[in-house]
C-alpha cells in the first residue's frame, strides 16, 4: 500500500468544492453577457444550474467537480436567484453535456483542458522539483501553483498525486540507473560497510557516524577529525557518480537526514540505498567541514581572549607592583636626599675641622645608612624589569599558549582543504601542510601584518609564535571571506551565495523586474531621488533646530549639540487589567495549547519527514508534550521520565520522525496566520498607520560545552552562552527565531525576519543602537524597508551628503556634517543588485551576506560601495529621527514591545534555571522555535479571552471595553500556570513504595 502524500481530510478538502459566503456566491454565480447567451439555448433546468454551479466553481478554483459534490445551498440559491425549480433530475445531466459545458468554461476563461499533454508538462516540472524538494506535500502545493499560473485546468487529488508519484518513481529509476552504471563493486563495498559493525565498535559504523560532537573537548576534536577524513575519503571515491547527479543540496540534505533518523536495518533493505548513502556521505563531509572550521575559530577566539585576560592580568599586577617599588624608592629617596643635605652642610661647614668631618663622615657610615641606600637598587630594579610593553606581553603569551591551541587545532588544518585569495596567507598554509605542521624560523613570514613585521624585525619569530599568529590569520580570513571552504554549508566564497554570475548577466532585467528592484535599476534616478530627499530633509530638520520656540530641543549653550526631548507617552490605566484576564495560575499551560489547537489544527503541521502522510499519526498530546519539554526548557529526557499517560518509546518516535525545525517553524506561522485573522486584531491593525517590527537577542546561558557558544563577560560572567534572536510585530506575535553565538554583531540577523517572513509583511523595523550597521541600512533600502533603529548619542552621528546637496547653516548648535563621494557607488550598483536580488528572491537570507559583508577588510570596494550607500540611508533616517518626536516615541513603544517579549520568554523558559542543556545547534533551534511557538500560542489565547470579553459585552459598551483593551498588551501570563499542579489526594499515594522499618534498623553485613 502507498502512502498517501496528503491526509485523508486534506484529499477531501483538495476534492470539495469552494465554501462561498452569499456576496461570494452573488459575484461567482453571475454569468457575464456572453455566457448568458450560451445559457438562453438551454432547455432543462439540469444543463441551466450545471453549468452556472460549474461555472462557479471553476471561477474560484479551476477545477470542475463531479455533480455528487455540488452543494446544496449553492444549487438553492442559483434556483431562487434564476426562478428554477430547485426540484432538480441530475440524471439528466448527461456526461456528454457536461463536458460540453467544461469545454466552454474553460475556453472563456482561457484554460488548457488537463490532458495528455499538460500531463506530461506537470509531470516534467514534478521532476524538476524533486531535483531539489524532497517533500512530497510540498511539491504537490507547489505543482498545484504551477497549474494555476499555466492557466490548467486543475485536476482531482488522484490525478495530480499520480503525477507526483510517477516522477519520484521515474527519478529513482534515473538515479539507480547512474549508480548501477558507475558505481564500481569497490565503492560498493565501501558503502556497504557502513552498514556493518567493526570489531572495534560495538555499534554499526552508521549509527557511530551519524551524530558528530559539536563540542570544543579535544577528545571531540580528535573523533571528528577522525570522521572527517572518513568521509573526506569516501567522497573523493565518489566523486565520478557525484558529478553524473543532477541533484541539489536540499536533495542530498532529505535523504542524509533520512538516514540519520533511521535505524540500520531500514535502510539496508531499502532498494535505492545506495543513493541514500551517498547523499548522507556527502552531507556528513559538507557538515564536519563547517564543524570543524567553527571548532577551528572557537578554539582560536578562546586562546586569544585567554593572552587577553592574561596580559590584563598581568600588567594589573606589574601596576599594582611598581606602585609598591615606587614608593619604596620614593621613601629611600627622600631619606637619602636629607642625608646628603646633611653631609653637604658637614663639608661645607668652615667651623669644622678635617678631622672632626672625618669623625662625622666614620659615624656615619656606622649607623648603616649607606647600606639603606643600596636597598633602592632592588626595586630600581624591578621598575626597569615590569616596564614591558603590552605587546611583548601579549607575543610572549601567545608563545605560551602555542602548544596547548595546536594540539586541538593543528589536524584540522592539515586535513581542510581551503580556498584562500590572500597569495601570501595561502603559500604559509601550504608550507604549514608541506611540513606536517614541523615549520621553523624559515617559515615563511609574508602572511603577517605590519605590526607583526615591525615587531619581528628585533627579534627572530619562534616556531610556536608563528603558528599561533598563522591560525590567527586563517580565522580572520574566514570571517572577512579571504578563506573559503568549498564543500561546506556555511563557509563558501561568498559569491557562491549570489545568484550565478552567468544567469544573472544573461536574465537581468527578468530578475531585477521579479524581486521588484525596477525602480532601483537605474542608479542614477535612485541618487536624484537621494538628492532630493536628503536635502528636504536637512532643510526641515536644520529649521526645527534653529526655531527657539520649538519644545522638542531643550536649549543647550552656543556651539554644542542640540539636545533633543522626546515626552514619554501617558501612562495608561491598567487599574481594571484583572478584570480583563481569568484569576492567577488559572489556566494550564497545557490548556492553551489543546485550546488554540482546536482552533488552528496547528499540530497538523507536524508531518513526518518522508512528507508522506501515514495511516497513524501520533496522538496530538505527544506533540504538546515535545513542545513543552523543549519550550520550556525541561528537555525530552525529564518530559520522558515525569510524564503519564505517554509511552516513552512512542514520543521518542515521534521527536524523531515529526519534530524537526521546520515543522516548529510551519506551526508558529499557523499560530500567526490564525491570530491575525481575528476580529479584535483587525480593529487594532486599523488604529497602526504603518506595520512596525522589531528584532533583538536575548541571552542564555548553556550548561555544556559546545562550539556554538561563547564567553560574553558582560552577560555570562565566565561562563558560556548563546544568543536566541526573534522577531516581533506590533501585535506582539513572535516570528523568525534564529541562534547565534554572543560574539555576531546582532546587527547581521535584523533583517532576516523583516524580509524573509511572508505572513507578517514589514513595513518598519526597528532595533536598538546594535542592531543598525550601514550595511545593513543599505540592505533595508533595497529590500522596501523603513529600517529605524534606537539610536545612542544620535545627536552626536556623522551627517553624510553627497553632491548636490545643500545643508543649510545651523544658528546656534553644531552636527558632524562631512560629504560623501558617490561614484564608487555607480562602480558596484551591478554587484549590488545582484545581492539584493538575491535576498529578495529568497536565494540566500541576509544574514548570511552580511556574516561576510561586515567582516570585509574595509579596503574592499564592494563593502565601501555598500557602506556609503548605507551612510545615505541612515543619514536620511536620522534627520527624521531627529525632527519628528512622534517617530522617536514610536521606535520606543515598539522597543518596549520586545522586553515585554523577554520578560514572558524568561517565564516559559524556566526549566533548568533557564540554562540549556544541549550542544547542537538543531537541539538549540529546536528550543528556541518551541519557546517561540508557545509564545505565540500565550498570545493568540490572550487575543481570544479579551474577545469574548468584548463579545460578551453589551453593545452600547463595547466601546469602552475595547479602549481597555487597546491599553492592554496580549503578552500577559499572570494567570497562566506553567509548573501543573500537585496532586495531594490519597489516590495520588496508592502504589507508593513502602518501608519495613524494624529491617532497617536491624540487619547485619556478614
């Protein structure tokens, strides 16, 4: 039996005719003047209805329906609206009439029939798309699209399943046919073998390769390691059928994860494993790659913030040190000082005789006084010791340390095979690998920056410093995009993330008018628009800082910045807030979960990973119980163990084949979607003149090594941490949850949801001071986004202008105001849309540009054109922010909106202190998604019970009731309880476990 690609209820509501209201019905049912004509030949009241209803429907859906599933109502009001007799004999209906009436439907409306020939070309776009998408639901919603855009008549469920069927069936036979053609009996062999156990291993060599450490241990290290060159080998065996493949990497990534999440004996008795063993071969490679690269920089980054802290240490007490000695010989000084006075006085003195000042000068000498004087040359000593420089500390330290970072660091980059532009950067790494990682002070020493060379002219390199400052190099390389790792996720060439060049050249204006850059095509209307804007801008600004009378600019003395008042809205009565939720710890947390389901069906979002939809599902409580074990931070090992009712090996199941990311991620913009749609929402999107985002991190700190975290001593004192970033929307629903590590500057993940997430569509978004480089303000330019972040001391910002643009004198106050060439501009503003295009187009997401953008060397051209656009941009932003106050208290109240978010996000992730206990970045995603989606959930709750307040209110109040409302934020969890509750009932204590205390107290051991 085949699995069927969509549910039961799904196939029936593809099959169903549209549900319309009675305007929809009115405006569906009304045939235009030429139809109407046909209609008037139509003798039987069965042809007249058929073919209005058909009509109908197909106006709707492009698709026709048997007679068996029109609707009753619509059939009614199609009788009564016409004056037919809704007493109708369908058996009249012939089939011959039917399609008669198809035919002509279809050719008014300019539709293909679905015939063997559109088949075929849904069935040659099918296996396009299984090329890259592996789901076999998805495909099926996308052909479903396909069909519509291509003016098809849109067939049944069976009919298009078929289809979808047929071309997995016909691309499995295609990819067998390759591997049964160049796959050799060696590479068989080789393949087979992980599907078998090794002496050594008491496990199967796949399940052992499956799971690769994402820690900084050198244990770890070593395994992965291991691994790698593995699968380093096995891939460059593959490499003839590799290329014979026409697959992408989201192809490979569905089966490699097919095979991760399945034991061994289903794969082995699978006929295409072969092909699923290659794409995990190739995935694993791809994936130690970018583990080991990161475990590389992680590793670098802690030595270096360890000579860091060392060296403050140690300067600290060399400081506190040459205090002591200083004042020591400050003490001996003075002493010595009054002596020789006294002795000067003693020779100079005419009233003694030589003798009576040699008999001075002998007691002298016997007091001990000039050995006190010796007593300075220790510390004078010490003084000239500690006066080291900072940086012969830090070498000397870097020296130290050499041993201890190779060890965990040198096989990595014996192993990696990097892209490396820098001429210099690249023949050190190769002479590194030439000798086995044995260099000596020949070493080649171009690599190193002028600071280095000059440091390096009095004294000779040694072997262990020059290693270290190599890595050094090779890390910063890898973020500023100079080194590369080809067969990698995360660490190609940054052109490889860019719509291909080629394309691009050839299919210009096709992309540039399909991710709607048209009006920015031509950069000279965009730098007119520029000149006009930004000198409107500085002329109103500059006037509302030279009016005396203007209120929002506190007067400061002549000559200094203006300093710019921004009131505080009035707070807003919360007095009745109480009245407006249910009582405090009322509501289960699990109840609002079973409640917003019944509404959304959110839970159906949880498919299995095949995408094929399965005769038994898992109940919908173990959907909730994943969702709060990693939502809440409690981890599906403590929700195993403290859970009833629920069989532990079935919800281990079901995190395995249902819970990924992306199903989280699908539930949430259900959640989203859904609370949207409500009738309250809508009034308050009504009272919004602009759709406001907002984005920023939250912290948290870990409880296991992993080389995703990091040490933030402003957050995590010493310990590790990472970075759960969202989005937000003025109605407080949660979107776009990503992880990073604290050391990201934040500003690379702002846009990501702002343009990425279709469901909430941003107009503005806003972030604070870190979260707006002006990179990122070119980007929101290109992308329609009004990007307006908080901005500190934004008084104090450089004002940029370009030629052509006027600003006019300011009476009493200053601003940093410097122009700006632009031409380099012009020279990039190909490359630059190309990027755009290429973000707007979902190609690649901004964070993953601007990662490489905003570590450029600054010298680079393409990250200066960028910039100075930026710098446009944002000039233009912060005149407005500096003249209008009502945008400054806007930016803020949405600000605010995130803290609330925070505050409510510490409260749901209350398991374990609020510390994670994973290491991997899925696990990671996984609880930041969940913790999201229960966010989401909280608040859709909220917007549901203020509802049936303002429902159950009577009509000449609800006015009133709404304007509570209005004051109210939807992130409220008073009366929610998070912890259950406890069962004190003598029921509870039944089958408690019992004592014979007289044993315990009497009981020998021999």
């Amino acid at each position: 039996m085949k699995a069927e690609i969509l549910s039961k209820s799904q196939q029936n509501e593809f099959d169903r005719p549209p549900k319309l209201n009675l305007i929809e019905k009115r405006l569906s049912f009304e045939l235009p003047g030429i139809l109407k004509k046909y209609t008037r030949q139509l003798e039987s009241s069965s042809s007249l209805v058929g073919f209005i209803i058909q009509y109908g429907y197909f106006r709707n859906s492009g698709k026709f329906y048997p007679v068996s599933k029109f609707i009753e109502e619509d059939i009614d009001a199609i009788c009564r609206w016409n004056t037919i007799d809704s007493n109708i004999k369908w058996e009249n209906y012939k089939t011959v009439i039917i399609y008669r009436h198809r035919k002509i439907i279809r050719e008014y409306f300019g539709f293909y029939p679905f015939n063997t020939v559109q088949r075929d070309k849904v069935l040659t776009e099918a296996n396009r798309l299984l090329r890259k998408e592996k789901r076999l639901d998805a495909i099926f919603l996308i052909l479903t699209d396909y069909i519509r855009e291509h003016r098809i008549e849109t067939p049944t469920y069976h009919a298009l399943a078929g289809i979808v069927q047929s071309a997995m069936k016909m691309l499995n036979n295609e990819y067998i046919s390759v591997i049964d053609t160049f796959l050799t009996e060696n590479t068989k062999y080789m393949l087979d073998r992980l599907l078998e156990k090794e002496e050594k291993y008491p496990i199967y060599n796949l399940t052992r390769l499956k799971t690769p450490a994402e820690k900084l241990s050198l244990r770890n290290i070593r395994d992965n390691i291991s691994d790698y060159r593995y699968f380093k080998e096995l891939f460059q065996e593959l490499q003839s059928i590799i290329r014979h493949f026409d697959f992408s990497m989201e192809i490979i990534e569905y089966y490699a994860l097919f095979v991760i999440r399945s034991q061994v004996f289903q794969i082995s008795r699978r006929s295409n494993r072969y092909l699923m063993l290659i794409c995990f071969i190739i995935y694993q490679y791809y994936y130690l790659g970018d583990i080991l690269l990161l475990t590389l920089i992680s590793s670098v980054r802690k030595h270096e913030n360890e000579v860091d802290n060392k060296v403050d240490e140690i300067l600290i007490k060399q400081q506190e040190s040459s205090q002591e000695d200083l004042e020591k010989v400050f003490f001996l000084s003075e002493k010595m000082s009054a002596h020789i006075e006294e002795l000067i006085k003693v020779r100079e003195n005419p009233e003694l005789s030589h003798k009576n000042k040699l008999l001075y000068y002998e007691k002298f000498a016997q007091e001990g006084f000039v050995d006190q004087y010796l007593q300075i040359v220790y510390p004078l000593r010490k003084l000239k010791k500690n006066n080291i420089k900072k940086i012969d500390l830090y070498y000397q330290e870097l020296e130290g340390i050499s041993q201890k970072l190779m060890n965990k660091t040198s096989e990595i980059l014996k192993v990696m095979d990097f892209e490396i532009s820098d001429p210099f950067l690249k023949e050190a790494i190769m002479e590194f690998k030439r000798k086995d990682g044995n260099i000596t002070e020949a070493f080649p020493g171009s690599f190193l920056n002028k600071e280095e060379k000059k440091y390096f002219k009095k004294r000779k390199p040694t072997p262990k410093l020059l290693k270290s400052l190599l890595l050094g190099h090779l890390t910063h390389g890898v973020k500023s995009g100079e080194v590369s790792l080809i067969h990698s996720f995360q660490h190609q060439p940054f052109d490889n993330y860019l719509i291909n060049k080629e394309y691009w050249n050839k299919h210009k204006n096709e992309i540039i008018g399909n991710s709607s850059l048209s009006k920015n095509a031509d950069w000279d209307v965009v730098f007119e628009l520029f000149q006009s804007s930004l000198q409107e801008a500085f002329q109103n600004t500059f006037e509302s800082i030279n009016n005396p009378k203007n209120p929002y600019i506190t007067p400061s003395s002549k000559g200094s910045f203006p300093s710019f008042n921004t009131p505080a809205k009035p707070k807003n009565d919360l007095s009745d807030i109480k009245l407006m939720f249910p009582s405090t710890g009322s509501i289960a947390l699990l109840e609002i979960l079973n409640t917003i389901n019944q509404s959304t069906s959110f839970t159906k979002d949880f498919t299995h990973w095949s995408g094929k939809s399965l005769p038994k599902r898992p109940h919908d409580m173990e959907f909730f119980a994943l969702i709060m074990a990693y939502g809440c931070n409690l981890g599906l090992g403590n929700m195993v163990k403290n859970t009833t009712n629920i069989n532990a090996e079935s919800l281990n199941n079901t995190a395995n084949w249902y819970f990924s990311t992306e199903n989280i991620q699908t539930a949430i913009d259900t959640v989203v979607e859904f609370t949207g749609k409500l009738k309250i929402v809508d009034f308050l999107k009504n009272k919004q003149p602009i759709f406001h985002t907002s984005s920023d991190g939250q912290k948290f700190y870990i409880k296991n090594d992993s080389i995703h975290a990091d040490y933030a001593y402003k957050y995590f004192g010493k310990s590790q941490g990472i970075v759960m970033h969202s989005s937000v929307d003025f109605l407080h629903r949660l979107f776009f949850p990503v992880i990073h590590s604290p050391s990201e500057r934040e500003s690379i993940y702002s846009l990501d949801g702002a343009v990425h997430y279709d469901i909430v569509q941003t107009e503005m978004h806003s972030t604070d001071t870190h979260g707006a480089s002006e990179a990122v303000f070119a980007l929101s330019f290109l992308s329609d986004i009004i990007l307006a972040p908080r901005i500190a001391d934004f008084e104090k910002s450089v004002l940029f202008f370009p030629q052509g643009v006027a600003p006019p004198k300011l009476e009493n106050h200053v601003l940093n105001i410097r122009k700006l060439k632009t031409d380099h501009i012009e020279d990039h503003w190909d490359q630059i849309l190309r990027i755009a295009a290429s973000i707007r187009l979902r190609h690649t997401k901004p964070s993953v540009l601007l990662k490489r953008l905003t570590s450029y060397a600054r010298q680079n051209s393409l990250y200066q054109a960028l910039r100075d656009l930026g710098r446009l941009v944002r000039t233009k932003f912060l005149l407005d922010y500096m003249y209008d106050h009502n945008l400054r208290q806007m930016i803020q109240e949405q600000l605010n909106k995130g803290e609330n978010v925070h505050q409510l996000a510490r409260r749901i992730f209350y398991g374990n202190n609020g510390k994670l206990q994973a290491s991997s970045k899925e696990e990671y995603l996984q609880a930041t998604a969940c913790k999201a989606l229960i966010h989401n959930l909280i608040v859709c709750w909220n917007y549901m019970y203020m509802s049936k307040k303002l429902t159950q209110a009577k009509q000449n109040e609800r006015k009133k009731v709404f304007e509570k409302i209005e004051q109210m934020y939807p992130v409220r969890w008073e009366h929610i309880n998070f912890y259950g509750i406890f069962d004190f009932s003598e029921e509870s204590l039944k089958d408690s476990l019992e004592f014979n205390t007289e044993d315990l107290f009497d009981f020998e051991i021999e």
